[in-house]
C-alpha cells in the first residue's frame, strides 16, 4: 500500500450510520443507545435514538480536522439513563488508513466490552477528498445534498398519422346496391291442398219441440190399470190350522 503523507489540517468527513446487534444492558426496557467519537483532541456525540434497542440508526455527519500521524479514531456506544450513570456498551478502534488511501471506506466495525467480548456492530461511512485514489465511481457520497428533481416537461407528440393506407380497400362500387334485389318466390308446398270445408247450415234455437208439453197423468189411475190398492191375496184368511 502506497505511505500516506501530508493530512495535517485536512477534513475526514464520517457518517455515523447506526448499530447492529448491540449488547442490551437494559432489563425491564428499550435501550437508548447514542454513539461518541474521539480523535486527538476532537470528541463528537450524536443524539440519543430513544428506544433503539438493539438496531439504533442514527445518519449523523462529522468533519474531523486531520492530525500527521494519526490515523485512528476511538467509537464507544453508550446507553443513555435518566437517573443513573450511563451504560457503557462497546468500543472500537477505527483504522484510516483505507480511507486516507482510497478515498472511501464504508466498513462496519465491531464493538467490544471491557472483556473484549462481542458486543455489536457499528457502521461508519468515511469521506477523505485528498486521497491518493479518488472514491470509485461506484461509491455514493455518504449523505449527498438535496436537489429537487427537474421540471417534468411533456415531449411534443406529433400529430396523429393513421396506420392505415388510402386505397387499401375496396372501393364503393364494389358493395352490393342497396335495396337489395327482390328474392325469388318461395317454393310452394308438395303436401296436397287441403280439401273445402263443409258448412252446415244452422238450426234454430231453441228446437220446435221446445218447451216439452207437461206430461198429463190422471189421478187416480183408471181401473184399468188399477194400482191402488192391491187385489185380495189368494187364499182364505185366516190361513187354516
């Protein structure tokens, strides 16, 4: 790797972009974790992210005055308390010397307690302008200005040609004339005609004969047809013993 030289009064720009997986030192709540960064005689704090937990984001920027011949810069996590003193989570020593080089860094360092066990992760984003090699294409700054986005102008349409080409149909006298010519007649049937129906010619009403003459019986019959009473039984009556 090529030496580094001449950083003395240049600016490190760092982003603090947040943490992951850090040690909870709470019990009964939500973390408050806040971040803290040292260089010589320069200290930095970000805000407190109120119930970060485990994952606190922060997107905070910082511009650090270089110093010849130091090229290492202390982050500690702490959680903030309101009553008592505050928890110390982990620290980490960050290197420059990529950046310093290469002009970009955007590595997460791990934190450690004061048992040097794992307790987390913190992301730094780092900007160094005079670098030996500028920042690759590829790299975005770490918080790049705001720029509204252009006026949308609407492109000119031109006017609307039609797909279709003059001459591409049949012309008019190709159709048929309207009304059409009359059909032939209709085949007539091969079932034979039916025959004339017979009238008949009405009867009066109500018949001749109508109303019916009373029917006339003398009563009592004649003796002829004697009915009432019976004549005497044959015989003697009483009837002999």
């Amino acid at each position: 790797m090529s030496s580094v030289s001449g950083i003395q009064g240049h600016i490190l720009e760092v982003t603090v972009v947040g943490c992951t997986k850090l040690r909870d030192t709470e019990l009964f709540s939500r973390q408050d974790p806040y971040v803290c960064l040292e260089y010589a005689n320069s200290k930095f704090r970000t805000r407190t992210c109120t119930d970060g937990g485990k994952t606190p984001t922060f997107q905070e920027k910082f511009q650090i005055p270089l110093i010849e011949g130091l090229r290492e810069i202390s982050v500690a996590v702490w959680n903030s308390n309101t009553f008592t003193a505050d928890d110390f989570i982990g620290s980490a020593r960050v290197q420059l010397h990529k950046v310093l080089s290469q002009g970009y860094d955007d590595t997460c360092w791990p934190l450690q307690t004061k048992n040097f066990k794992f307790a987390g992760e913190v992301k730094l984003i780092m900007h160094f302008q005079n670098a030996l090699h500028k920042t690759p294409a590829h790299c975005a700054p770490s918080a790049p200005p705001y720029m509204s986005p252009p006026p949308v102008i609407a492109a000119y349409a031109p006017p609307y040609a039609s797909p279709y080409t003059a001459g591409a149909y049949p012309g008019a006298a190709s159709y048929a004339s309207y009304p059409p010519p009359a059909a032939a007649p209709y085949q007539t049937s091969v079932y034979p005609t039916p025959l004339p129906q017979q009238f008949y010619a009405p009867q009066s009403y109500p018949p001749p004969s109508y109303p019916p003459q009373p029917y006339m019986q003398q009563y009592p019959p004649s003796p002829a047809q004697p009915y009432y009473p019976p004549g005497p039984y044959p015989g003697s009556y009483p009837p002999p013993y």
